[in-house]
C-alpha cells in the first residue's frame, strides 16, 4: 500500500485543514503546558466550577466545521458491488456522538479491544436481515488511533454481515491513504466530512466546507468524483472541535449552548483553557468572541483537547476548555 502511486495534486500536496484547534478524529493529545493569560476578571458571574462529570455545550450558531463521520470508498469497488454503500450507510444512519463517545471510553478508558467493542456495537445496532447482500474482498482502512480502529472494525464487522470478505488493514496519515484509498489498493475507510472535504479541495486560501452537514456534502460531491471516490450518508456522529464545561457549572447557570453561556456571562469572567494557538484560531477563542461574543478574563495554555485541558476543567481551574465532541471522557468521570 505504500508503494510510489500516481500523484494526484490536490491530496499529496496539500496540507490537510483542520477544523479547528485540532485535527478532527485525533482522539489524541497534543502539546502544550499550562501556562497564564490575559488580564484579571470584571466580575465572577462565570468564574471556573470544580466538577467530576463534563458536558459539551451545543455550538448552536455553527462556529466549526461538520466533522460528521462519513464512509470513504473506491467508486470502482462502490460500482463493482452495489451491496457495499447501502451496507456501510446503515452503520450512518444508527451512529449518534453520544454512542461513539461510548465506543471510545470502552477502548481508551476500561481498556477493551476495539475489535471487541466494535464487534458489540454492530451486534446491538445493525440488522443483518435487512442487509442487500454482496461479495468479494473488501479491504477497511483505519488510522492509528482507537477512534478510527474501532469505527473501521464496525465497516468491517457490518460487511461481513453483507456477505462481504471484509478485513481492517492499518494504514498510515490522510496523504497515504486517501491515495490507497484512490488506488483500489483499500476500498473503504471512515472519514470526517468537513476535514476530507477540506484536503481533497486542496486550496487553503479558499473554505469549502461550513458547519452545515449538508452544504458541506453537496461540496465534497464533485471533488470526490474527480478524485475516484464516492461517499455515503454522513452520520449523526462527529468528532470535531468543541467547548466543555463541568455539569456543575452548566447547571448552576442553567445553560446547554454557547450562545446561552454569552448570555448568562457579560461580566467578562470567564477563563478559557486550550492549545497555544487557540488565541489566533478562528474556530477557537475568536470565533468564540466574533460568533457569540463572549468575553474572556483569561486565557490558559493546555494541550489539544487532552488531559491537561480535562484535568484543568475538573479541577475548576478554567471554566471551559477546548475538546474533542467524541472524546471518551466524556463518558464520565
């Protein structure tokens, strides 16, 4: 599979646009120590609260990107067997974010086998009846993070179930698989809308894609044909970029959504806990300020949706902070 290919531009040179802060489906951590901001708070109406459980607050004015989980496939191998869409888009149509955070705890915190937990979603979640039937050898990329293993284990699992010959064959970044992927050399792979739309186009001088999962299909359409692949329904679930707070804190201001939170903390109290450049990212403190007009007291340096960035939330330490929406953690503490 790593093999010199044909080169396709628009893939192997370009860098790949991440959707904020991040790159979506890391599941991973970055660098960063903590370290201090700005100025001093005007009030404590949103001052940091200890907490053991963390919630995501709902970006309801779409400030990032729609990292919905998509399947990526081969237009010749999606052509050659009709049974192979239809398959993978039912695993689309029953994934939710809340499942998949599941799915990513049972690996990442009690330590199961993304076989395993894969294996146990399709078995509670997919009919195999209802399945158009198929055959041949199908081969399912997986990036080496848990996240991607499991949900290419769960493609796997289901086109078995389709009668497929289907095996999961680890493969290396997007630059070399989206071009295997282009190759035949594997012919499925879970993808995230908006980052693959994103690198397929290539230019980062131009956005393509939005925080509308739909607009952003219509967008990777095109460049997906050009390119040699077709993509199936995007799921509910996606892992991108997004701002958590501790159930505590939530509750105590009786807010689910950002734009709740800018209107329940006008004091300028709020401390904001994220990567080294979130203070420059648009999808991260400026857009949280541009989108909603929030206002920050404080900025603290931590890592990329991590365990810095989780530990510092828990502990009360920043108010809210930079994770990823399918982050395991978010399980519970």
């Amino acid at each position: 599979m790593r093999a010199r290919t044909r080169t396709i531009a628009p893939l192997l040179f370009a860098v790949a646009l991440t959707a904020a802060c991040g790159e979506s489906g890391s599941s991973g951590t970055g660098g960063g120590e903590t370290g201090g901001g700005g100025g001093q708070a005007s009030g404590d109406a949103c001052a940091p609260v200890a907490g053991d459980q963390l919630v995501v607050l709902e970006d309801d004015q779409n400030l990032q990107n729609a990292d919905n989980i998509i399947p990526a496939v081969n237009a010749q191998a999606a052509q050659a067997n009709p049974a192979l869409l239809p398959a993978l888009d039912q695993v689309s149509a029953e994934m939710t974010t809340e499942e998949l955070i599941q799915l990513n705890a049972a690996v990442e915190v009690q330590r199961e086998s993304a076989e395993d937990v894969a294996a146990g979603w399709v078995e509670e979640n997919i009919d195999a009846a209802a399945l158009e039937q198929g055959s041949g050898v199908i081969a399912v990329g997986g990036a080496n993070f848990p996240e991607s293993t499991i949900l290419a284990n769960v493609y796997a699992d289901v086109l078995q179930l389709a009668g497929f010959d289907a095996t999961v064959q680890e493969v290396g970044n997007r630059e070399l698989y989206l071009q295997a992927l282009i190759n035949n050399e594997i012919q499925v792979f879970p993808e995230y809308l908006a980052t693959v739309t994103e690198f397929i186009e290539g230019d980062d001088a131009t956005q393509v894609a939005s925080g509308d999962v739909e607009e952003t299909r219509q967008a990777l359409e095109p460049l997906a044909a050009e390119a040699g692949l077709v993509f199936g329904e995007p799921s509910e679930a996606a892992d991108q970029n997004a701002f958590a707070v501790t159930q505590a804190f939530a509750d105590e201001l009786g807010v689910t959504t950002l734009s709740e939170l800018a209107e329940a903390c006008g004091d300028g109290s709020l401390v904001l806990g994220g990567p080294t450049e979130c203070p420059t990212r648009p999808f991260c403190q400026p857009g949280l300020e541009e989108t909603y007009g929030l206002e920050f007291a404080d900025f603290r340096e931590l890592d990329t949706g991590g365990p810095l960035t989780r530990a510092a939330i828990e502990r009360g330490e920043v108010s809210i902070g930079l994770v990823f929406s399918s982050a395991g953690f978010l399980a519970g503490s």
